[in-house]
C-alpha cells in the first residue's frame, strides 16, 4: 500500500521558473566474463556480452509544473549461456507534477521500470532477472485555512506489474485515500496535524489486502535543540489470513534533539502495526563535506505495497540533478529492500549507516546495514548483513579512478547461508568534453554451505559514452 506521505523536497531550492535539462546518449561496451551465469566451477561458462545502451535525462522546471526522468534501452548480446543471442531491457525513473489549478489542484505522477531478481537464493544474472514495473497518479486539493491549518486530500492509485512466467508473484492494483489537516504558519513552537487514510491493495492471484489508519500527532519544541512527539490513533489491517489480520489503537512517543549545527537525533517508540516498535534517524556533519546518517525503521507489509510506498518518495537532489530518496537523502533504488519480491505479508526490521565524504580530488562512501524479514503466518526468517566501501579520485582533469569492495550474507530461513564478496576497479578518460572512454574489472566471489550455489566470476569491461 502506498505510503502515507509524499515527497516535499521536489526540486528544493531551484529557481521557481524557466530551466529544462535534455541529454541523450548511448554507450557501447564489451565484456569477457568467464561465468556468465553464475554457476559452480564445474559447469560455467565463458562469454562475451556486448551492449549498447541508448538513454535520455530530462529535467524541466517552470512556474506551475516539475518534471524529472532518466531512462535507457539496454540491447544485449552474449555468446553463450542461459540468455544467448539478443536481449532487450528497459529502465525507467521519472516523475512530474502540475499545478493544474492554481494553489488548489495539484497531479503527481510516479513510475519506474527496472530489472530484477525475486528470489534471494537465485543468482543475480541476466537470465534470472524480472522487469518490475510501478506506475502511479495522484490528484490531490490543497486548502490553506488561513494562517492556522494546512489541509489536503489526495487520492493515489497505483500500479504494480511484476514480470515473469510462472506468475509466482501477484500483480496488484492498490487505491489509497488520505485526508491531512498540518498546523499553519501561525503555530511557531507547535507542529502537529490530524490524518485519516484507507486504502485497499487489489492483487491478482491472492487476497486483497485493506489496511486503514486515523490519529494525530504533534511536535513541541521546548526550546530549538529539543523537541517532545507524541502521537496516537487507531488502525485496521487484513490480508486475508486471519492470523495476521488486526484492529487496534496506536500511540507513539519520543523528541527530536539538535545539540549543535551540524548534529540532528529523532527518535519514536510506540505501538504500530499490532506490535511495539521504534523508529530512528541520526544525522551528523563530522565536517564540511563529510556526513554520517543512520536510519532504523520497522515497517508491516506486502512487496507490492512496499515499491509502490516507495516510488513516493523519490526526489531530485538540488546539487546532482540525481534521484534521491526524499526521507533519507540516499540514492533511490526501485527495490525497497533486499528481501524476495513475493506475496507474503511480512515485518522488516532494518537499519542503514551511511558516510558520504569529499577531500580535495577524493570523494568516498562507506555503506553498512543489517536486516530481518519475518514471514507473518509462518514465523520464518530471513537475515541480510551487508557493507560496501567505494572510493574515486580525480587523477587529471580528465583522468579518474574509481573502486568499490562489497560484502554481503543472507541467512535463509531453511538454513542455507550465502557469503558474498565484490571488489571493482575502473577508469574513465574524457576523450572529448561529450566522451568518456571506461576500463573495468570486477570480481565476484559466493561461498555458501549449499554447494550448487557457490560461485566466482572475474569480469573485464571496456567502453565508450557520448552525450549529444
């Protein structure tokens, strides 16, 4: 089901009119793996992959209307292996907003098209890969009473369509009404608000799923580095399945702290989705150009719920120009998590750490986070623990390195247990101020106590891109 809020950091801090952003180009490139599926070393393959890749970024900006979207045509061929021959893949990322009524009637749209693999314990190649498309359109009025309230009613409807032949996983139509009254301007120490939403997620091969929710909650500053948040409501939930099914009241307390300028701590606790559970978000600048967040959160729900909550928070970073997950300020991935795409209804308990830094002509990003999806009607768990480390250096003004080190292991629910290990390096040569040559080589390694799944593959790249 769609999540309760919409991205508000849409292009924040651009000029209010006048500014389009158009660049289309296509990169060619060619690769020898020596594994092109994944397999143990007794039956790999070796291949050679070409690509071509045509893709388009667009980025408008006017008075009354936003619009932002990257998308590209892969067109693959291999020499060998389960995908042999010719392949095409799309992905897609974009969004857009117009004020079609001034101040009163506003229309977001959301999509994104990518390719990916539904089941954990299925190598990530080509040949095992789904297109998992999201699409969705919001209308929403906006009514400002006074100085003393915000009020705004929208209506979303969603679309999730997840590829494949065997329809192991529901496609699903997903309708959400929401109603939210935010203090106005006038209320200088007291941010609250009122919300009501219901929704009901349509899936095609299992049962629906309705889930309702109503309630308030308020933030009082005390002063300006500490705040008290309460919270309280009711809420209502059913897949179809008796045991996961509930009604109940919901109720929530913590604080926001701001100790210093370049330090910022929120933290709630409370009863949601029929359990108690805490939320969390620490920001910390540990200098001009380096930056540390963690971000903890427990959320209930289904796969498709899950893209379609998160195609709403998608943003454009004000710098880059880059899609950004608007709470968090992460990258934007199509995939909410790392966990299976399928139809069960299931409660993740995660938490991301993150640190972003730039030295001179060194720019850096060291990754980490933990978490566990449990199976509702079953109990079953799945553990992901993961950390990468990336790093790139602008060598000449033309010339720049880059290398990235990623571990990950998940922990199946029927006890097999997969250790992954990646490292990659690379360069890239502007040839011309619109072209950039690339050299790359990565290296994957799986260790696993499930022997079939087990695997290295070494891989070298190279490449030409030109933008027009």
């Amino acid at each position: 089901m769609a999540a309760s809020g919409m991205a508000t950091l849409f292009f924040a801090g651009q000029p209010a009119a006048g500014e389009l952003e158009f660049t289309p180009s296509i990169a060619v490139s060619q690769s020898y793996t020596d594994n092109i599926d994944l397999e143990s070393d007794e039956t790999k393959e070796s291949s050679l992959v070409t690509e071509i890749k045509p893709s388009i970024r667009q980025r408008s900006l006017s008075a009354r209307s936003q619009s932002a979207l990257d998308t590209a045509l892969t067109f693959r061929h291999q020499t060998s292996g389960d995908e042999e021959g010719w392949g095409v893949d799309l992905t897609l990322t974009g969004l857009g907003r117009i004020e079609a009524i001034e101040e009163l009637l506003f229309i977001d749209g959301y999509a994104s098209v990518s390719q990916q693999v539904l089941d954990n314990d299925q190598a990530a190649t080509t040949g095992n890969q789904e297109t998992v498309q999201v699409y969705a359109i919001s209308p929403a009025l906006k009514n400002r009473l006074g100085g003393y309230a915000d009020m705004e009613t929208r209506y979303i409807l969603s679309q999730v369509l997840i590829g494949g032949d065997d329809d192991a996983t529901s496609d699903a139509t997903i309708h959400v009404g929401r109603v939210a009254l935010d203090s106005g301007r006038r209320f200088a120490r007291v941010k609250g608000g009122l919300l009501g939403a219901a929704g009901l997620e349509d899936r095609s091969d299992v049962d629906d799923v309705t889930r309702a929710t109503g309630g308030f909650a308020a933030e009082y500053a005390f002063a300006r580095s500490f705040s008290l948040i309460v919270g309280a409501g009711y809420e209502h939930f059913d897949d179809g399945d008796s045991d996961n099914s509930f009604d109940g009241p919901t109720y929530m307390a913590g604080f926001r702290a701001r100790p210093g300028p370049r330090t910022e701590l929120k933290f709630t606790y409370g009863r949601r989705d029929d359990t108690y559970n805490a939320d969390a978000q620490f920001r910390y600048d540990i200098g001009p150009r380096t930056t540390f967040t963690a971000i903890y959160a427990e959320t209930l729900g289904t796969s498709q719920g899950r893209l379609s909550g998160n195609l709403f928070e998608i943003d454009v970073d004000r710098d880059s120009g880059d899609f950004i997950d608007s709470p968090t300020g992460f990258d934007f991935n199509p995939r909410p998590n790392s966990f299976d795409i399928d139809d069960e209804t299931t409660r993740i308990k995660s938490l991301k750490v993150r640190i972003d830094g730039q030295r001179g002509r060194n720019t850096f990003r060291l990754t980490g986070s933990a978490a566990r999806e449990e199976i509702e009607n079953s109990g079953d768990k799945e553990d992901i623990l993961s950390t990468s480390a990336s790093f790139a250096r602008l060598l000449t003004p033309d010339l720049s390195a880059n290398g990235v080190i990623a571990f990950e292991r998940i922990e199946f629910a029927d006890g097999q247990d997969d250790r992954e290990f990646t490292m990659s390096a690379g360069m890239s040569y502007n040839l011309y101020t619109n072209m950039q040559a690339t050299l790359a080589y990565s290296f994957r390694n799986q260790n696993s106590n499930e022997e079939t799944s087990e695997f290295t593959e070494n891989r070298l790249t190279v490449g030409l891109r030109t933008s027009f």
